[in-house]
C-alpha cells in the first residue's frame, strides 16, 4: 500500500512539474501583457508535432527537441506578436478575443492540413523503460519529461528574477506608465514577453509529446489544463504556478488511483469552480499583479 | 437580401417602422414559403439558419450587450438536448412537450455557472465557459443515466418526410421570431441599457446603482433557457444523440462566430450573421475540405474581428452616420 | 552627481492636447521653461496640469502646437524615448515597482545605461550613496514601503539617469509636511546641480516659495505668468483669490 502511495505521489509530482509548464507561458502572457492567450494550447500542440517531425525525419530525440523548441517557438512568438497582437492589443478586448479564438481555430486546422486528426506518439529508446528505486517502478519517460519541465520552470524564474531584462519585464507588468518613463520600450519588450509565453509553450508542447499521445484537435484540452494551473496559482509568480501545477498533478494522479478515469476533470472542474468562488472579485485584482 | 439593408434613412419614427415592416415582409415571406415550399433540402437548411438565429440571439442578450462573450453555448443546448431525450428515454414524453423542461433545465444549469462565473470579467469568463462545456460532457459521458458514448435514440415523429421538415421549420421559425422580439425589447428597456453599461464599464454601472451581478444571472438564465428549449427540439429533429456532437464546441464557435460577424449587440447581428455565416460554410462546404474551410473561416473571423468593429451591423450604422448629416443638419 | 551644465531649453507653444476628440483640454498653452531653473505651473483641478505634463513627456500628442527641447520639436516622441534626451517625469502618485526591490527600482531608472552594466552597478550605488537612508531599505520590495520613502524611491529611481530637464507632478501629495519639505528641498538641489525643472503643484504657496518663475494655468490656458516677486507682490494675491487659497 505504502509502495502504491509512494508511486501515485512520484507520479503526480513529474504530471504536476509538466503541467505547470503549460501553464507559465499562459500565466506569463496574462500577467505581464494583460492578454488571455487563448491559442496558448494551439502553440503547445505545435510543439508536440514539432518534437514529432524532428523525430520521425531526423531522429532526434525529444530532449534535444525541447531545448531546440525553446528558440524555434520564441522567433514565432514574436512574429505572431507583430503580426497580430500589436493589432489585438489596440481593438476592444472582446474582439481581441474573437480575435485570439480564431488564432486557435486556424492554427489547429492548420495542423489538421498538416498531420490528420490522428493520435500520434513518440516512442524513443526510453519511451517504455522504467526506473526501479526498491520496489518503486518509475516510467523514465515522465523522470525526464519532469525533470526537463523543471528545467525550465527554474530558468524562467532565475532569467525574471536576476536578470535586468527579466526584472523591466516584471516593471511593465507592474506599472506600465512608469516603466515607459525610465526609457523602457514596452511595445519591443512586449514582444519579448509573448515570445517567451510561446517559446515555453513550444518546449511544454514537448514534454507533454513524451508523455501523452496528441493530435491536433485534442489540443484545446491543454488549454482548460493550462488555465487551470494560472487560476490555482493566480499570476502571482513563477513559483506559486509550479505549486499549482504540482497540486493539479497530484490531485490527478490520486483521483486516477482512487476513483473511476474520467472523474479526475470533474475533480479539478469542481475544483476550478470552488476557487472561482472563493476568489470573487479576486481574479480581476489578481491580473494587476505581476509574474 | 443585402438589399434590404441599404433603405434610405434616418431616425425619425416612419423610417424606423419602416424597416421593421421589411423585416416583417421577411417572415411573412418564409411563412409562405415554408407552406408552399417542397425542396426538402432546402427546408432542412433554412431551420437549421432558424435554430442558430435562435441561439445567437439568446448569446447575444449577454454576449452581444453584457459585453460577456460566453465561449460555452453549447453547453446549454446539449443539456437541453438531453433532457429531453432522458425524458423520453425513461418516460416516453415526447421532446415537444418536455421543450420547456430543458429549457428549464439548462436555465438552472445556467444559474449555478453563473454563481461563480458571473463575478469574473472579460476573457476569463470566456474560458471558463469553454472549460465547463468540457467538464459536462464528461459528466454526460461518465453518468449511467445518458448511456454515456452509446448516446440516446428518440422515436421519429409519425409524419411524412416533408411534413417533419415543415413542421421543425416552423417550431425553428416561430422560436426565432419570438426570440428576436424579446431581443428586440431587451434592446429598448431598461433592462439593455444596464446590460449595455455592465458591457461599457461596469465598475461604473455598478457605482450608478445596476444591481450587475442580478442583471448579468438574469440575463445568462434567459439565454440558457432559451438554448435549452431548441436543444431539445433538435434532440427530436435529429433522434439520435450522443456526447461528442451535442457538445460540440464547433457550436459554441459558430454562434460566437454568427454574432459577431452580424453585429453582436443588436438584435439585426443574428438575422444577418447566421444566414451569412452558414451560406458561406456552404459554399466552402462544396468547393474544399472541411479542415479547409475552417481554416478559411477562422482567418476570416480574424481579420472580421480586428478589422470590422461591429460586423454587418457596424459597417452599416458607420455608413449611415456618414450620410445622415446631408439631410438632418440645417445650413447655419 | 556631476553638475550640469548644459541643460536644454524647453518651449511648450500652442499646445493644444486632450482625450477624446474634439474635447481638448489643453487649448493653446505657451511656456517657456529656462535652464536651470524651477518653473511653476499652477492652477486649479482640471486647468490640465497633469495633462500638460503627460503631452511633455509624450504619453499624449498633442493634437497641434509645438514641444521644443533644445532644438528639437519632441511633442511626437513616444514616452519611452525621453529618458535617452534627458528629459523624464515623475507622475504625481505612487509610481513605484511595487513588487520589485528598491534596488531593483533604482537600477531600472538607469535603463538607458543598460549597455554598461559596471557604469550602472556604479550609479545605483551612487544613488545609494546620495540618498543614504535608502540603503537599508535595498532589498525590500518597494511597495512595502511608506509614502515618503517610495518617493525617496522614485526620486532615486529618475535622478539615476541624469535628466536634465524634470517634469515634476504635485511632488507633495499625500506627504506629510516633514517628508514634503525634505522633497522640495530636493528639488533645490537638483536645481542647484543646474537642472531645469518643471513643477506642477496645487500647492501655490510651497511652489511659489521655490519656483523662479510661475505660469497659472486654468482651463487648459495660461493666463497669467510672473517671476517669484510678481507672485509675491500683487499678481500673488490676486491669484491667491482668484484660485480660492
């Protein structure tokens, strides 16, 4: 039973540390721009077939693709910013987001173009191996999936936290005013901040390729996931997301173990309505605050 | 049909009636049509324009005027759907009878979303919204009383072809007529005015003395129960229905789609959007694949959305403007 | 702080600004700000103070007139691109990073020295260096702070990247009158270190008591203008009156 416990909990912690990489770019985005990227999921399933094509054609495996995504996903986030944001940004924001929806409707038609709605995995020499720590048995793909959300969970919060363009970005959310008077450009820095939330999006899509099988018109499942880690964890910080997304996993991985499969999404919706409830006013406040 | 839309005008009562009576020519017009038609096909297309001139008009009370974009219709009209179809499952009511119990069903459902959701603004709501319309689908999935996958089968109407065709194009029709004319007066109460002051800014609506969370419950309840009732009537029209298609979040996007692209905010944006809206999915039905069309259709929905304020209905107010001052404005 | 020297000249003329259009609330204001010295702006609420000073510092264009600093007309600068010209504002109101340290708010002030870290290490610890009481305070997030000493901050905050022209907001509000007294003091000294400042205030007495020269201002017009001794003769009280102080 103890082993049993000890394995749901392992288990919910790496589901945890790859959720909560689903939701940072979104929480970042929101935090900072102001901006519910409702395409996030979109970016994340791009990932996904980005980790794919690099394995099926080139056979690299998915490790290098995450690390690889980060750069690839950052140049289309500022692309996507130029070409579409800088206009969302100046509309009302219910057309921004209709806007945003249909962002995420072409993309995932797109993919279907691209790749069928199949279900795709990707299995690499680890895919199926397993670690035994005593009689604890942990599938290596979600230990390196989870260190790698890790990975970059710390480099987001050392890059916010101790660099000075990570410090003007958490500025601009904090006082926009103020930050365009010490000089910063925060239509440029903007950019920067979108392509950040996309490339973190790109090397979450990754991960979870790892882990779960996808297909582009799954993809919108991430986003209610996503969502779920930046409204348990607010837009408070990097780490408060990493907590949320470490509750999430767990609160899955315990309701999987205990309770019939599909009930883990009535679990977290219920979830979500609770903190919707207890938060009240709360989320409009909790928008001011910066990551 | 665009014809209609380019009388000359300007706000004096006589225009205004006018223009109304034009849209009173519109439907005596389908009513005629829908006695004397035999294009089965083209029956099915119009009701199926009607059902989703319905709902766009009940996502419009708050979508459209709130300013709350609710990214969950569906979730409404599934639960509509299939609370008429449980009834029928287990009580053999017919689906025309228990309309109103869906309606009723979905605008309880509509309440206790509301408790929570209602008090967050903006995009979040838009995403809960979609999120919820996921969690009941499980639940209809999961819960033994929906047969989860398996779906539920309802009896056909004991009518001849034709005659099932005409008789959901006139249940279509009457709804949407008797939903644009509650629109309609939404638009000139009161009650629109605090709708359109929660949409403007709300803390200041509030601040004036709109109870805003009351109006907004209100407001969602009535569009629930609305798409609830012809959730259940399509239940019936289709006799078959099962989680995945009922809960389509395709819906949910359309009738989103519909208002926006008519003009959400007025009670013409449906009656334009709609039609538009499926003519052109029908077209591009034809002509290129489905995944195709849709991406066509969202690349047109953006540029709609950060390019045309307002839709038909915006261009078309915007046009006025621009000619009225001719005519109202005295030399000085 | 090295003194300046060469501050440039700042010309508002026929700045006509506003919110919406066809409401300006600006309509025709003409001011001459001189080097070195401390110009007043006065005037009672809604003359559009605070509106001149946001065109100034171009987070509002002007929708005609002209914004000359040095020889350069800067009224369609975006409000980003001031501090590199050595002209910055501080709003009225808290304008801290409230979530940030102080540290870090100081060092932000420095953005246009980003490409110099050691030259911007330098300056933080010269802030530090000039206002002392803020060293202790280094490492606490600057809105945890107290009204005066997030002033401290901001002054700290916009003095670090050398301006040599200052838009200044109502500088004392919600001050107590000791902490509002250090601040004018300080803008003394800046003055003193041969920068131009541009100060808007509501407090007639305290501004008039520094500025060199005062310009009224009331519905989005300048009316009225006069050095010190004008204010403190004559034109004094009859601005006094007419503002209701």
């Amino acid at each position: 039973m103890l082993d049993r416990l000890a394995f749901i909990i392992t288990d919910g912690i790496l589901l945890g540390l790859i959720y909560a990489i689903a939701g940072l770019g979104l929480s970042l985005v929101l935090g900072i721009m102001g901006i519910v990227n409702v395409a996030h999921s979109a970016f994340i399933m791009l990932g996904s077939f980005f980790a794919f094509e690099l394995f099926r054609r080139l056979g690299l495996d998915p490790i290098i693709s995450f690390f690889l995504a980060m750069p690839v996903f950052f140049l289309l986030g500022t692309i996507v910013y130029r070409a579409l944001l800088t206009r969302i940004e100046r509309v009302s924001q219910s057309q921004g987001l209709v806007a945003m929806f249909g962002l995420m409707v072409l993309i995932e038609n797109l993919s279907t173009i691209a790749w069928t709605t199949d279900t795709r995995v990707i299995t690499a020499a680890y895919t199926n191996a397993s670690l035994v720590l005593g009689s604890l048995y942990i599938a290596q793909v979600k230990l390196i999936a989870g260190a790698l959300a890790l990975v970059l969970t710390l480099l987001f919060w050392a890059f916010l936290r101790f660099t000075l363009i990570g410090r003007a970005i958490r500025a601009m959310g904090q006082n926009r005013d103020a930050a365009l008077s010490v000089g910063i450009d925060v239509r440029r820095l903007s950019a920067v901040v979108f392509g950040l939330g996309i490339a973190c999006a790109g090397a979450a899509g990754v991960a979870l390729a790892m882990v779960f099988p996808f297909s582009p018109n799954t993809q919108i499942q991430w986003l209610a996931w996503a969502f779920l880690v930046v409204i348990l964890g607010g837009l408070g910080s990097v780490a408060n997301t990493l907590i949320a997304g470490l509750i999430i996993g767990l609160l899955q991985s315990l309701s999987t173990a205990f309770l019939p499969f599909d009930y883990v999404y009535l679990v977290l919706y219920v979830l979500l309505a609770v903190i919707l409830v207890l938060r009240r006013e709360g989320l409009t406040l909790v928008v001011k605050r910066a990551i | 049909m665009l014809s209609l839309f380019f009388l000359p005008s300007s706000d004096n009562g006589s225009t205004r009636l006018r223009r109304l009576l034009v849209w009173l020519a519109l439907s005596i017009a389908l009513i005629v049509y829908g006695v004397v038609g035999r294009q089965l096909f083209l029956l099915s297309t119009l009701s199926t324009v009607f059902l989703y001139v319905v709902l766009t008009q009940a996502w419009n009370i708050l979508g459209g005027y709130g300013g709350y974009l609710n990214f969950g219709m569906v979730t409404f009209f599934g639960v509509g759907a299939y609370t008429s179809a449980v009834l029928f499952q287990y009580f053999e009511l017919s689906p025309f009878l228990t309309a109103p119990v869906a309606g009723l069903a979905s605008a309880v459902l509509g309440v206790l979303i509301g408790i929570p959701t209602l008090r967050i603004r903006g995009a979040y709501f838009a995403l809960v919204t979609m999120i919820i319309t996921f969690a009941v689908q499980t639940l209809v999935l999961d819960m033994p009383v929906t047969q989860g996958a398996l779906g539920v089968y309802l009896q056909p109407v004991r009518l001849s072809p034709l005659g099932v065709e005409q008789l959901f194009y006139f249940l279509f029709l009457g709804c949407a007529v008797a939903v644009t004319a509650l629109v309609y007066a939404i638009e000139h109460s009161n009650f629109g005015w605090a709708l359109i002051a929660i949409r403007e800014d709300e803390d200041a609506a509030e601040i004036v003395g709109v109870r805003t969370v009351e109006v907004k419950w209100i407001a969602n309840a009535v569009a629930a129960f609305i798409a609830g009732v012809v959730g259940g009537l399509y239940a019936q029209r289709i006799m078959y229905i099962e989680p995945s298609g009922t809960f389509a979040f395709d819906i949910s996007l359309n009738v989103v789609l519909m208002a926006v692209v008519g003009g959400a905010g007025t009670w013409q944006g449906p009656l334009i959007g709609a039609p538009l809206v499926l003519l052109v999915a029908d077209m591009l039905r034809v002509t290129v694949t489905s995944e195709v069309n849709r991406a066509i259709f969202s690349v047109i929905v953006i540029l709609i959305a950060l390019f045309i304020p307002g839709g038909v209905m915006g261009v078309w107010t915007r046009w006025r403007r621009r000619h009225k001052p001719k005519t109202v404005e005295a030399p000085s | 702080m090295n003194a300046v020297s060469s501050a440039p000249i700042l010309k508002i003329a026929n700045v006509v600004a506003g919110y919406t259009a066809g409401h300006p609330v600006l309509r025709g204001v003409n001011l001459i700000a001189q080097p070195g010295h401390i110009t007043g702006v006065l005037g009672p609420n809604g003359a559009g103070k605070s509106t001149l000073l946001r065109a100034i510092a171009g987070f509002l264009q002007p929708s005609s007139g002209r914004i000359v600093l040095g020889d350069e007309d800067i009224a369609a600068l975006p409000p980003h691109r001031h501090m590199e010209r050595r002209i910055a504002l501080l709003p009225q109101g808290r304008s801290t990073f409230p979530e940030l340290t102080v540290a870090e708010n100081i060092e932000l002030g420095g953005w246009t020295m980003r490409g110099d870290r050691a030259r911007l290490r330098q300056a933080v610890e010269a802030m530090f260096a000039r206002y002392p009481h803020l060293r202790a305070l280094r490492d606490r997030p600057a809105g945890s702070l107290s009204g005066g000493q997030q002033r401290a901050v901001e002054i700290a905050r916009l003095v670090i990247g050398d301006p040599k022209v200052l838009l200044i907001d109502e500088p004392s509000v919600g001050l107590s009158p000791i902490v509002a007294a250090q601040v004018y003091r300080e803008l003394e000294a800046l003055k003193a270190e041969g920068r131009t400042i541009l100060l808007v205030d509501q407090d007639v007495r305290a501004a008039i008591k520094i500025a060199d020269y005062a310009y009224v201002l009331s519905s989005g017009r300048n009316d009225i203008e006069g050095d010190r001794s004008a204010f403190e003769g004559d034109l004094g009280v009859m601005v006094r009156r007419w503002l209701g102080v």
